[in-house]
C-alpha cells in the first residue's frame, strides 16, 4: 500500500532520515516502476523542496550532505519516464537559477559545486534509462539537449562574467548528459 512509507515517518526525526532509510528507498524505487504517479504526488515534492535554490556555503556541511541525500534518492527514483520529466524539469530550473546569478559572488566554489551535483544527477539517471533501454530517452533531443547546450552557450557569450558554465567540471557532465542522449538517437 503507497500509505506506508508516509505512514513510517512516525517515530523518525526527520524526512532526511526516512528517504536514507534504504529499505524505504527501495520500497519507493518499487513503487515508482509499476505506479509512478504515487511518488510523483506524495514523495517528490518533499524532495524538490528540499533543494535550495542557492548554494549552501563552504561550511554548512550538513545542509551539503542533506541536497546531496536528496539528490541521490531522487536519481534512484526517477528513473521511470514520468518521473524523469519531472527530474529533467525541476532540477534544469535550479540549475538556471545557480549558473545565471543575479548578482556576482567572489566564492562561486560553492555554487560550482551545487550544479555539478544538480547536472551529475541527472547524468547518472539516464544513463540508468539507457542502460534499462528506455525508449524515451532519444526524446530528450528536444528538450534536454538545448537548454544544456543554452547554458554553456549563454556563458561562453560572456566572457566578462564569471559564470559557472565555464567550470571544466559542468561541461563534462553536461557533455556526458548530451553523449548519453545522442547515442540513442536512430537513424532514420
């Protein structure tokens, strides 16, 4: 029954203890294959939520610890194609929001750091569907594929800034995501 993992919250500290619970997450991951639309509705928001929107600092190693949980759950549930979309979605929006500041930072480190882990997630997620020979990923041609291809653009477009898009680290993730997508392509 899909009330159980919510209902196991009781007793337990916190949503970050539940979702590292591996038992539970693997419940969640079962649940996710054959009804995806539970976890989409109960379990996702509360992870989404739970992602800043800008970097912790250098020294707030719990509140790294806990995105990086999160985002691992989420890569470890996502991997059906509706959730996916929501994934793809929700974490290309954070990444937009961290890789295009308003206001410049001296230590970009920290922000560097979260959008690799923002952009590794999904990496690592498809090549999860790749390697389940899921028949959406060639769709991601049109979706994916540019606004990754739009954010290294944008920040090649503008040397005078220092934007995160020029880190060595995100273009490789972000070349592995397009790879990953392209090869899946047919020829037709």
């Amino acid at each position: 029954m899909v009330i159980f993992p919510i209902a196991s919250l009781k007793g337990r500290q916190s949503f970050d203890d539940f979702i590292s619970d591996a038992a539970i997450l693997s419940i969640l991951t079962t649940i996710s294959a054959s009804a995806p639309r539970h976890v989409q509705d109960q379990t996702l928001p509360v992870l989404f939520s739970s992602l800043p929107d800008t970097a912790p600092p250098r020294d707030a190693l719990n509140e790294r610890a806990k995105y990086w949980r999160n985002l691992l759950a989420l890569s470890t549930l996502c991997v059906h194609p509706e959730l996916f979309e929501t994934l793809m979605i929700r974490l290309t929006t954070k990444l937009d929001l961290i890789c295009v500041p308003v206001v410049e930072k001296e230590d970009v480190e920290p922000d560097a750091a979260y959008a690799h882990s923002l952009l590794k997630t999904l990496a690592d997620t498809m090549s999860k569907k790749v390697d389940s020979g899921h028949p959406d990923v060639p769709k991601y041609i049109d979706s994916l594929v540019p606004r990754i291809f739009n954010l290294f653009i944008y920040s090649a477009l503008q040397p005078e800034r220092n934007w995160l898009a020029n880190d060595p680290r995100l273009l490789r993730v972000g070349a592995d995501i397009i790879t990953q997508v392209t090869q899946c392509l047919t020829v037709q």
